[in-house]
C-alpha cells in the first residue's frame, strides 16, 4: 500500500478527445518526507510515518522536535535524521501508512505524486466540511411530518424519539440535531485521472471530502 499527504486544491473537470467532461479533484500531494519505519521486529507490525508541510521550527513543540531529529544530539537524541547529510525540515502534519514492504524505505526518503499512477484506485480520507447546528431533516434527511390537517409547526420535527413504559428511556445513538459535518470521512475507490509530477499534482475522479485547502490523505485502494 502506498501513501501521500497533500491539499485539496478544488474541484475542475477534464475534458477527453470524445468531448466527455469528467469531473475531478485537484490535490497538491507531497513532496512528503519517510521520518519513521516501523517494522515486525521492532515495533511488531509494518508502516512508514510520512510528514508533509514545512513549518517554521519555533511552531512545533520540543517533542515534535525531538522525533524529527531537530534538537542538538544528547543521549536522548543521539543521531539527528537527515535526507542526504541535511536535516529533516520541520514538518507540521504525520501520519502513519501500514505497508508490507515498509523495510524497502528509509528515513529522509522523499516521495512524491510518482507513487501513483494514471487509472490506479485509491483511498482518500479527509475531514469534511463543517455545517454547524442543523436538524434531523438536514442531517439525517429525515421526510418530517405532515403538512396538513391543521400541522403549522412540525414539518421539519423529529417526531417520536422513544417509548412509555417500555423501554421508558430514549437509546444512545439516536437520531437527532446536532452538529454536523467536521468529521473525519474517507472515500473509497477512486480514480486517477493525471498526475502532474512538475507541480505535485494528482487529480482524482469525483469529489473528495474536505474543504479547499485542507488535508488528504491519499493511500492505494483496499477494496480497489
């Protein structure tokens, strides 16, 4: 399984030699940086850790600081990891991809949108937009009540939510208003459509959750 962190540049479509329009998503992805391999032997499963998104170094915390190898060497930190006898950048987002072959990477190692490639399925994971306080019939598309027979103000109620005496409570989980939106959604089996190596950019067939400017991850498909 492969993986990149990118932005979600937003939506446009392109258009085939037939005249077809497809709509796609535009992702900046990568450059990201491997800071961290994980294998059977040492930690008891396979994945790489990749960061993207370079900061100024004040923005982390000394323990971000310290597992990125940013700190002068001490006991604790005894060797500083680098990409090619230079210092890994401060890297404001990590994340961990679990992959059998993660033993073939190493710390420091770039990786850019070549980890994909034109027809492939992937992943995409985000977190979607942020509605705020809506009602059942907006969150949960719920057909409301009727509107006749004298009913002015409950066409957009949840009705009913629970018993009397039996079970005389209503269920956790129950649906009701509330926040919505602002979680974390993943989209599965989508398709490359380009990938522009020049400016790290991939586009992907379809929308994918998010806002313009927010993260993505982007792994190979699980179900593809």
């Amino acid at each position: 399984m492969k993986g990149l962190l990118g932005i979600k540049v937003g939506m446009t479509q392109l258009i085939d030699d037939d005249g077809v329009a497809t709509p796609v998503t535009i992702v900046q992805a990568g450059p990201c940086v491997v800071t961290q391999v994980k294998t059977e032997e040492s930690d008891g499963y396979n994945a790489i850790q990749v960061g993207f998104g370079e900061v100024k170094e004040k923005s982390l915390t000394r323990g971000q600081k310290g597992h990125l190898g940013l700190l002068p060497t001490d006991k604790k930190h005894p060797e500083r990891k680098t990409i090619e006898g230079e210092a890994i950048p401060a890297l404001r987002h990590l994340r961990e991809f679990r992959m059998d072959d993660a033993a073939e990477y190493s710390i420091g190692q770039r990786l850019t949108v070549t980890e994909f490639e034109v027809g492939q399925s992937v992943d995409v994971t985000g977190k979607s937009k942020g509605k705020g306080y809506a009602g059942v019939v907006k969150r949960h598309h719920f057909a409301g009540g009727p509107k006749t027979h004298g009913q002015s103000d409950r066409h957009r109620a949840p009705g009913s939510i629970g018993a009397t005496s039996t079970t005389a409570r209503v269920f956790k989980g129950t649906r009701m208003a509330g926040r919505m939106g602002n979680e974390r959604k993943t989209v599965q089996n989508l398709q490359v459509m380009r990938v522009d190596e020049e400016r790290n950019l991939i586009a992907i067939k379809g929308p994918v959750p998010g806002t313009k400017g927010g993260l993505v991850m982007i792994r190979s498909a699980v179900k593809g």
